[in-house]
C-alpha cells in the first residue's frame, strides 16, 4: 500500500458498487501490448490469460469472498484493480454475455450466489492506484510476466510521478533489474513503430528476456548505437538513433524471427551469448547477415582450443562408457572393425598432439639458444 504522510487526512471510506456499474480497464496492464478496443476484447485475453476458470469455480463453490476492495477511478467508474474479479462476476451473472464468448460456467452443485454489491476504494487517477497495484499484482499470488512488469514500470516513469528507486521498491525489484525491463520495453515499442510484427515471431510466446538481456551487453549496445556503458538511467523513449534502425530491425528478427525469417534462437541458453558475441565481431556478423546461420557465424568466433578440448573429454568418456559394457558384447564382427578403427583412430589423434607439442619444444629451444 501507498505510503501515508504522517498528519495527512485520512483516505476516504470504500463504498460499495454495483458489479453492472463498473468498468473495465481498457489499459490494463496484465497485456503488454495496445489498449483493448472494447470489454468483450477485455474479457477474452483474461480468459485466455489470467485463470479465470479457477476464480468462477472457487466465486461458485465457496462464494464471494469480500477480502480487499477493487480499485476504481471516478467518475468513470474504471476498475484498475480487480478486472480479473469483476470478469468472473460479469461471466456468472450475464448468460448473454458466456454465449458471446462461448464460455461455458463449471458444474458446482448447489452454487452460490454472486453478491449485488461488492467493496471499491475511489482513486483520482492511476498514478493514485500504482503503488497498491504493483505490490498486489507484481508480487502477488498472479504474478505479472516480465513483459507486463516491464510496460507498468515504464508507464509510470514516463509520467513523471515516481524516480527508479520508487518504482523498484514497489515493484520489489533492484534499480538495475527495473531498468534493464524499462530499457527493454522502450526498444520493443520503437522496434514496433519500426514494422516489427509480434504476430509473426517464430514462436507463440514472447520471451521479452532475451530481449532485455542482451540490451545490457556491450555488443548489442554498440551494434545498436546505445551508450556504450549500461546507463545509471533510464534509456531515452525510442533510444536507438535513426542510422541504426536498419540493425534494429535485423536484431529483432534474429531473436523472435519474422514472417519468412525464422528466430536465430533455439535457447537463451546458449544461443543468445552466442549471437551476442557474432554481433560484436564484423566477419562473423557479416557471415550471419548472409547465411541467416547462427552455427556458421559463430564458428568464426569460437574459441577451437575449447572446443577441441570438450570433444576429446566426450570421446574420453563414451570410450570409457563402452568399455564398462564391453561384457555384452555379443561378437558381431561388424562392431569388431568398429573397435579396430576406433584404435586406428585414437593412436592418429595422439600422433597428431604428439606432433604438436614436439614442435612447440622445438621452437622453445631454438629461442633458448639464440639467447
């Protein structure tokens, strides 16, 4: 709950309110994205998104419980919070409004009844509302996903009404993980504006955090024309300057993938530092920017040291695996020239480093001696 200034007048009483006589929120924050063009549009994302199922069925078996009041801006009567209630009571009480939907009520025997009124604290504005909404949505048994976070965090900075350590302290986040979303969600909004299409990602979901992950790695930084250095602040609304949104616009699509253009990134983990390190060198960012192939990019910047040394640990162990099993071998001669050439094999690995090495001894000593 918002902070109450000591010798300030008391907040006003909630009131009780008609679930008819209210609104829903057509910027609710649950959605990421635009404002919803009407309730019906409201209802069918909370639906879809907010388990409203299991808020009908516990509203119908134990009835409504009266535990904390719903957030209303007057006079419009807007519900800032509790939409996912007021969406369970509109959806019990208006059969009209479940066939719109095709939404069917769960079968509880002996139902109960909704309540004529239900309890509503009046705010003058969101700004009003925030800090209670942030704690109880953002922290609460519902949990907002990044995305959302991001867009609430956002919005409020933007008027004006709270600094970073407001919003983190509400949002029970530290200052650098705040503006990492914030930042996040202002490159999102410009890569909109610049035709990027979230309908056409590779993939149903949307996992935001890549995005604002690499927003915080150098290379991306660069490769995008942000501050070189993660800002103490805030990122500028639309921060990306116009000579870079052609590289905007390349980014966006390996990481989420266009109509035509399929996401680079199988998984964070590894493929997101992988692209991170393409983009900060020119050959393999030029080898990506043709082939569209985060493998053959990357080969120009792996470490081939490592590589070898993970691949000869691997065959190191599958060898040592087999010979624990070499007692079912069942005598097929075909796994018998298998293991012939597996000898043939590791002897000219070892030949091969042998080599190496002697040449390496050969070259210390021939400096050695010109000393």
């Amino acid at each position: 709950m918002a902070d109450v200034t000591p010798g300030a007048p008391p907040p006003p009483p909630d009131r009780m309110a008609r679930p008819s006589d209210l609104n829903f929120d057509l910027r609710n924050p649950r959605s990421p994205d635009d404002s919803f063009a009407d309730e019906d549009a409201v209802l069918e994302y909370l639906i879809d998104n907010a388990d409203i199922d299991e808020l009908v069925q516990s509203i119908l078996s134990a009835g409504w419980m009266d535990y904390e009041p719903l957030i209303v801006q007057v006079p419009n009567n807007t519900v800032l919070e509790g939409n996912r209630r007021l969406a369970a009571l509109r959806l019990i009480a208006k059969g009209d409004l479940r066939t719109k939907l095709k939404y069917n009520l769960p079968e509880i025997p002996d139902p109960k009844p909704t309540p004529e009124f239900v309890r509503v604290k009046d705010v003058k504005d969101r700004n009003e509302a925030r800090a209670f909404i942030g704690f109880k949505h953002i922290n609460g048994p519902f949990k907002w996903d990044a995305l959302a976070k991001a867009k609430f965090a956002a919005e409020w900075l933007s008027d004006g009404a709270a600094d970073v350590a407001t919003v983190s302290r509400t949002l029970g986040d530290n200052h650098n993980t705040v503006r990492r979303l914030v930042n996040g969600w202002s490159v999102l909004q410009q890569a909109l504006a610049e035709d990027f299409k979230r309908d056409q990602t590779t993939r149903k979901a949307f996992p935001f955090s890549h995005l604002y992950t690499a927003l915080a790695r150098p290379n991306v930084r660069a490769f995008l024309g942000l501050p070189a250095d993660e800002p103490s602040e805030v990122l500028s609304k639309f921060p990306v300057p116009p000579d870079h949104l052609p590289q905007l616009r390349e980014f966006m699509s390996w990481i989420y993938g266009q109509k035509g253009e399929p996401s680079v990134i199988l998984s964070q983990n590894p493929d997101l530092n992988r692209l991170v390190d393409v983009v900060g060198n020119t050959q393999a960012l030029a080898m990506l920017q043709a082939t569209r192939s985060l493998d053959r990019a990357y080969e120009v910047v792996e470490d081939k040291g490592q590589i070898f040394a993970q691949a000869l640990m691997a065959a190191i162990r599958q060898t040592e695996d087999a010979l624990r099993l070499v007692g079912s071998y069942d005598q097929d001669s075909t796994l018998m020239s298998a293991g012939d050439n597996l000898v043939r094999t590791t002897r000219a690995l070892r030949d091969q480093m042998r080599r190496i090495l002697d040449e390496v001894d050969a070259e210390d000593e021939d400096v050695d001696g010109r000393r």
